[in-house]
C-alpha cells in the first residue's frame, strides 16, 4: 500500500509541475520572458510568491506552484 502511495504522490508532483509549465503559456509575454530564464526551482519558488493581480493565469501560476511545494500527505 505504500508504494502505491509514494507512486501516486509522485505522479501528481510531476502533473502539478508540467501543468505549471504549460500555464505559462497563457501569461503576460513580459512575465514569461522572465520565468523562462528560471531553473525548475527557481520557477516554482517565483511563482510561489507572484502577487495577486486579479490574472487568472497568475492566480493557477502561484496554486500550482505553492502545491508542488507542499509536501506529499
């Protein structure tokens, strides 16, 4: 049973991170420009802290990346 956990926990860590990146599409070109330079890491802990601008694609950029960075339960 804990692998099947460990295993699905994962695959939603890559889901959220892929879904992130795919996001990024549908921002501001300005904002992305700057994202794009960002290393994984880097890009989950910017878009972690993206100010709330009344975007939509900003607002799914911080939950999504505030969920990566959130440990498996």
């Amino acid at each position: 049973m804990t692998v099947a956990w460990k295993e699905s926990a994962a695959k939603a860590h890559t889901q959220a991170k892929n879904q992130l990146k795919a996001m990024l599409l549908g921002v501001d070109p300005a904002l992305r420009e700057a994202l794009s330079k960002l290393t994984n890491a880097g890009l989950v802990a910017r878009c972690a802290t993206l100010s709330d601008v009344g975007d939509t694609a900003v607002f799914t950029l911080r939950l999504l990346a505030r969920r990566i960075q959130q440990p498996p339960r």
